[in-house]
C-alpha cells in the first residue's frame, strides 16, 4: 500500500470505524476535530489529533484549508472524509488530489457527474437505468418548473440537486402549492447546501427504498448485494437491512447489474450507493440518487459478505485492484442495523445530547454497536444526532429480529434519551416482522403509537 498516514476528516462513530481499518492496514491515523470534540472518542483513539477551528461545522469539519494544513503538519498521506461534511464536496476531492495527497473516495469529476442528483440521473439514463420520471435537468425559470409539474401530476417531489440526509425535499399537491413550496425549498437547500438548484420528480407511493453497494476501482466494479431502508421518519432511515426481504432474485440481479453498469460509466473508485424506489406490486425499480461515499448503513452488507468495506475503501483508492471478482462476492444470513440516536422519541424525537452517566453495551454472537459513546462522555450539541449503531446478524431474518430485541435489551444508555425504546416496539410489530413496509409507513405508525414511545 502507498499510503502509511490516514488523516479521518470526521467525527463521531464512522470516524471510529476509520481509524479501526485503519490500523488493520497498518496505518498511522490523524484526526482532525473541533473544540467541541477534543474529548471525542475518535481523538482519543487515534495516534495524533489536530484541532481544526470552533465547534460550529463551517469554521471546522468544512473548512478545507484548515485539513489540508492539518495533513501537511501532521505528514498524513491520505484523507478520509467519510459521510455528511465534506464526502461529496467535489472541490474538496480536487484539493486533496492537488495537495499531493491520495483522496479515499471518488475524483472530483466522478463526484460532479455522480454526486449531484440532476446530473446522476442523466448518467443513468445513458447507462439505461430506469430513473424516477422528473424534469430532465435543473430547473431554474418558474414557467418551465410548472409546465414539468403539471405534466408530472401532482403530487410531485421538489428536490434540492445537491441534497441529502433528507434535507431539501417538499411534496406539492397542487400547482398552488408547488409555486409556495418551490421559492422555500430553494432557499433551503442554498442554505444547507450552498446551491439552491432544484428539480422535480413524480411521487412514487408506497414505494421501498432498495439500494445497491459498490466497489470499484477505477477499471472494475462490483456489487455486494443490496441493502432496505424502508423505515424512514422525515426521509431518514432509522433502520436498515441486508438483504430485503421481499425482492424476488430475478430482481436482485437486475438491480445490482444495473448498478455496476452505472458505477462502471464513470470509471468510479471506492465505495458506493445508488439508491432506489421499488414499487413491489409492478416489481419495478427506479433509480433515486448515488452516494458516492461510504454509508451509515454500510455494516450490514458487511454482516452478510464478511467484506470490510472500509478497508476495502481505502486499499482501491490508494491503487490497489480490487481484492475480489463479482463472483467471489457471496452472502448468508440477514442482517439488521438500528440507528441509536440522541433524540428523545417521547418528545417527538427531540434532540437529547447530553453526558453519558454510564454505558452498558450488547455483545455475544452475530451483535456489533458500532459507537462514539464512552461513559462520561458529553455528547455535543452542534452535530448529528447519531450516537452509534446497533448492528446484528443471524441465519434468517426472523432470527435477525429475535436478537436484535436481545442486544438492544442488553444496551444500557444512561444520562441522555436515545432512540432505543422505538426500536424496541418496532422489533415486535407484526408488520416489520412480516416486512410489509414503505417509505411513509413509519410516521403515521409514529402518531399512533405515540404513547408507547418512551424515553
Ligand atoms: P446514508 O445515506 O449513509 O444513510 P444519511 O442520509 O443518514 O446517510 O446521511 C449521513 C450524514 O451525512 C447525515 O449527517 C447527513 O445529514 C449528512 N449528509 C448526507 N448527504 C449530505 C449532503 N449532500 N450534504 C451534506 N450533508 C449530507
Ligand atoms: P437524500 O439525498 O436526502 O437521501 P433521496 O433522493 O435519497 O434524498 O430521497 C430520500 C428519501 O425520500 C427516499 O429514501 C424516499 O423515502 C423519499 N423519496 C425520494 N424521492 C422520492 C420519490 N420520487 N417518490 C417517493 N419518495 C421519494
Ligand atoms: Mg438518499
């Protein structure tokens, strides 16, 4: 490998699960944080830290400069940025590169033509992959945004070109509020993402969010089987599985070809998701969007391949070829993961950091937590509310569930509320056991089992 210092441009639990494949490489490790994570588990661990500015995100995690400094102080030879922050920040990718230093993930070009949504799905039509029927790039002049909208039918989706993490998205009903919501959700996605670039997308109702993990390197690309994120609250995934359930394998193979062909059309290096809505009544699919980063959820594809992707990552981008050919890639049993967040589900999932008071975590076979948390841990308040991951694995899928109900019995989060108690409820509901789920069936579940909900 020609790479011997990782910088980890990130923080919390995945900045943790760097550092871990990191030093299974053999390599040294450079976390960068802010002033509010010099406690962070991540710094802790690593072998050298360097505080990059203030707590608040742009001063610190999105300030390119100040990493860049931190790798050339430190003699760090790669950079990591992991999810959210910068991942898909092509211009962030194009100064690693140009400060000599190698970029875990994608170039900037791959970033642009597969990072941005509008641009994604013109990559995806050329390569053949069915995409949801929208407008066919940005649109940026009124007239034009209500002659796609009406052609669409309402409801139509409004989406933020450079969004993500949920953010950016507005369902209109009616032309009235389509031109109410379209100025909204373009000065929201300005602000959260720095471009206000919208477009506009049919609704696909009842639809199953079934996406695809690549890897690749730069000449070949392979799958590692999909992922179900259909348990969403406010376009977020709460809980996550490999394989889904209810996908025929004729399916599965499609889905996962027309993946690899799409990674393939853009000569991509280093993990990846292209993302999914598939409607199981017609057993069609359409592709929604890529992340060309490493995933909250990448865990479960590891459960069921026994591929460390992060390792994986970082041993394709720093040259190497791909370790396996698609047919070496094979998978057993179900796993599931259950996002642990600091958020009260009792007060409508408001936002609970806080200092941990003690800690007792899951363990035995097929459980992993995937975590930053620590006892006296202060969780701070300016990031994510993502606390860790709970992660486990069986033979089947309703075995998968048995255990899950056992670790997250097990985990102990005393000092602050997390999220735990609606995954304890939802691993007894017999619609989850029977996956008979879709994107908008967890929040009116939420509104009728409100009070079930505890902290
Ligand atoms: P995943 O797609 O891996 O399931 P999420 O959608 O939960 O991940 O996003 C993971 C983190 O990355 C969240 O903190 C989210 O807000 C952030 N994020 C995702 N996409 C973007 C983006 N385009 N710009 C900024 N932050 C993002
Ligand atoms: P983000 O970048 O925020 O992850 P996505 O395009 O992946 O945005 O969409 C997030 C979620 O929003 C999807 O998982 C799905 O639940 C919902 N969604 C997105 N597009 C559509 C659509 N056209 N029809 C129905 N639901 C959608
Ligand atoms: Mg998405």
């Amino acid at each position: 490998m020609k790479i011997r210092k990782l910088l980890v441009a990130n923080r919390g639990e995945i900045a943790v699960r760097i550092i871990r494949a990191a030093r299974e490489l053999g390599l040294k490790t450079v976390q960068v944080h802010s002033a509010a994570d010099v406690e962070s588990l991540a710094v802790r661990m690593a072998d050298e830290a360097v505080n990059i500015g203030p707590p608040h995100a742009a001063r610190s995690y999105l300030n390119i400069d100040a990493i860049l400094n931190a790798a050339r102080e430190t003699g760090a030879d790669a950079v990591h940025p992991g999810y959210g922050f910068l991942a898909e920040n092509a211009g962030f990718a194009d100064a690693v590169t140009a400060a000599g230093l190698v970029f875990i993930g994608p170039s900037g070009d791959a970033i642009r033509t597969m990072g941005d949504k509008v641009a994604a799905r013109v990559a995806a039509k050329k390569a053949g992959v069915p995409c949801v029927p929208g407008s066919e790039g940005r649109i940026d002049d009124p007239d034009e945004a209500r002659r796609v909208a009406a052609q669409i039918g309402f409801p139509v989706m409004i989406k933020a070109a450079a969004g993500g993490g949920g953010r950016g998205i507005r369902i209109a009903h009616s032309m009235e509020e389509f031109e109410t919501l379209m100025p909204q959700a373009s000065a929201e996605a300005k602000a959260a993402f720095g471009d206000g670039g919208l477009y506009v997308e049919k609704v696909i109702e009842r639809a199953r969010h079934i996406e695809v993990q690549i890897l690749a390197d730069g000449r070949n690309a392979i799958h590692c089987f999909e992922r179900e994120c259909s348990l969403q609250r406010r376009r977020q995934k709460v809980w996550e599985e490999a394989p889904s359930a209810i996908l025929p394998e004729k399916v599965r193979q499609e889905l996962c070809a027309s993946a690899v062909a799409l990674a393939a059309s853009t000569n991509y290096r280093g993990a990846g998701t292209l993302e999914y809505l598939y409607d199981d009544q017609s057993q069609s699919f359409y592709f929604i969007e890529m992340n060309t980063r490493i995933q909250v959820e990448h865990p479960v594809t590891e459960m069921i391949t026994g591929i460390d992707l992060v390792r994986e990552m970082i041993s394709v981008c720093a040259g190497e070829p791909l370790r396996f050919s698609q047919s070496d890639v094979t998978r057993r049993g179900h796993s599931i993961e259950v996002r642990i967040n600091a958020e009260d589900p009792a007060k409508n999932f408001m936002p609970a950091p806080g200092t941990v008071e003690s800690l007792k975590v899951p363990g035995g076979p097929g459980t992993r937590f995937d975590t930053m948390l620590y006892a006296g841990y202060q969780v701070p308040p300016f990031y994510d509310s993502l606390l860790g991951k709970l992660i486990v694995w069986d033979e089947t899928r309703e075995g998968a569930i048995t255990r899950m109900a056992r670790a997250l019995a097990e985990l102990d989060v005393q000092g602050l509320a997390t999220t735990k108690s609606l995954h304890q409820i939802l691993a007894t509901d017999p619609q989850v056991l029977a996956s008979d789920v879709h994107t908008r069936w967890l929040e009116p579940w939420l509104e009728k089992n409100a009070h079930r909900l505890t902290q």
